[in-house]
C-alpha cells in the first residue's frame, strides 16, 4: 500500500509539472501574439504617418463622376483646401458636404482609396437646368430654374449651354418640383398641337400668363384647373389661325367661351395705323379688327 500512495504522489506531481509547462508556453505563446499585433499596428500606424497617402495633385487624385452639368473642377475647387492631408484624416461625409454646397448639385458621395495610389472618387448627382429665369424680357437672364424648382445661378452651368426656354417672372419666384413637371407637360403640349417650339412663358402676372410659341402669341390666363381643357383647343383652333398668321397680336385662351383674336392693325402709306374696323358677324375681321370664335363653333 505505501508503495502504491508514493506511486501516486509521484503522478500527481508530475500532472502538475505538466501543467505548469503547459501555461508558461500558453503565456509565452499569447505574450509572442501580443507582441506581434503591436508590432503590426505600429508598423501600420507607422505607414499611415510616415508614408504620402496624402493627395498631392487634384487633377489626378480626385475622380468625379456622374456629372454632365456640373464642371469636373468646380468639384476639384470645392475640394481643394484638403489636399495635401493625410487621406486617413479626411471625413468622406464632411468632404460631401463640400461638394454638396456647390448650387448645381443635390447629392454627393466620397469614397478613399489607398491603392493603387491615393485618391478620391466622387460621385454626384445633379441639378438639371429646365429654364432661365429673367424679371423683364429687356434684361439678361441671371437664374437658372432646376427640374426641382430651384433656382441657381447662371454661372453654376459653365459646362453646357443655357436653356433655350425662358421664363419671365419676379426675382423670388419659387416653383416645385410638381409645378415645374406640371408646367413642362403644358408646354409639350401647346408644342405638340401648334407644331411650334415654345420659346418663353411671361409669368410676371400669375393670373394673365402669357406664352410665346413661334410666331403666336397666347394668353392663357391663370394656371388652374380649366388651363388643359383650355390649352386642349389649340388643334382645332390652328386651321382658323391660318388666314390670319403674320397679322395676329395675340389669341386669348383664357376665357372658356370664346376665343378672341387681336389681329394687327393695317398701315397706310405714311406708316401710320388706320382706325379699327369692328367685324360683322360671322365675318372675317378687317386689319385692327378683333374676332371671338366661340367655343362650340366647329369643335373648337
């Protein structure tokens, strides 16, 4: 029996030597781990401080996409004071912010890149001009209305063109974006029937909106809910028109009855307008004279 308990004291200590051996190589192995993963982090934090990651020429180490308004360097401009910084320290929200602060653009979104070199991508999306904004048909126009009603100046576009199509109105004319798609199916559709390119809508006077398509001249009253119906009768109101196409001031389609026509007044020899001639009914009107197709007469 005492050879039998002294046999087993001897296992006992020798399990725990085991053990023992067994933790300092574990201690010694997470020791070794640890100071690795130190070592790595210095060496990264290293890289990072010591290394150019930094964006040394905007021309090539900022990359704009999905601008087709927007001028490529006004986004490198916007930018410009954080060249030269560390790529790490740079905010990607805060340098959207940035560019988000240029008129012309709505959203952005910035992304860093390390490899192949230090850089920058920046994508954007855009406000999209619709038309030019001027307070007197006299003056040049210095406001550009969006496809979501903002107005932004004119010298945010200096990559295309100003748009064609003119709005005359006051200087603090705000439009949404359901009006200005509202607006914009109204004259496709006077275009569509007249076969004539809208040029300017004068909305100076929101309930006498008048609108130049061509060489005709309509007044089309206020923007309410009768104005589709209203515009509606344009193609059956074109073939009268034809008689009188030159010598028309102007057609009022902002009465729901009829439809008066201002014809141009007849010069005679020195220049001057002769007296106005009041049509008899059912006839053609005299030069200066007026006519009021009613609104039933031969489906107009």
């Amino acid at each position: 029996m005492l050879i039998h308990a002294d046999k087993r004291q001897e296992w006992i200590r020798g399990r725990r030597e085991r053990r023992k051996l067994a933790r300092a190589a574990r201690v010694r192995r997470q020791i070794l781990r640890y100071l690795l993963l130190c070592l790595l982090l210095a060496s990264g934090a290293g890289a990072l401080t010591l290394l150019p990651w930094r964006l040394a020429d905007p021309d090539r180490d900022i990359e704009v996409k999905g601008n087709s308004v927007v001028a490529v360097e006004q986004v490198r401009g916007a930018l410009a004071s954080d060249v030269g910084k560390p790529l790490y320290k740079l905010d990607p929200q805060r340098l959207a912010g940035q560019v988000r602060s240029l008129e012309a653009v709505r959203y952005a979104f910035v992304r860093r890149y390390l490899l192949p070199r230090p850089h920058l991508v920046v994508e954007v999306l855009e406000e999209f001009p619709w038309a030019t904004l001027a307070t007197d048909p006299g003056r040049p126009a210095d406001l550009v209305i969006s496809e979501t009603g903002r107005l932004i100046p004119i010298g945010q576009f200096p990559s295309v063109g100003r748009p064609q199509f003119k709005i005359y109105g006051a200087a603090d004319l705000r439009l949404t974006r359901a009006q200005v798609a509202q607006w914009a199916a109204w004259v496709a559709y006077i275009e569509a029937q007249t076969g004539e390119k809208v040029t300017y809508l004068d909305m100076r006077q929101p309930q006498d909106v008048r609108v130049q398509d061509g060489d005709l001249y309509f007044k089309i009253g206020s923007a309410d809910s009768t104005l589709t119906r209203r515009l509606a009768r344009l193609a059956s109101l074109m073939p009268a028109l034809v008689p009188f196409r030159g010598r028309l001031e102007y057609v009022d389609l902002s009465l729901d009855n009829n439809i008066p026509l201002k014809v141009a007044k007849k010069l005679d020899s020195s220049g001057k307008a002769t007296a106005d001639s009041a049509p008899s009914p059912g006839s053609q009107p005299e030069d200066g004279g007026s006519l009021a197709l009613q609104a039933g007469a031969a489906g107009i």
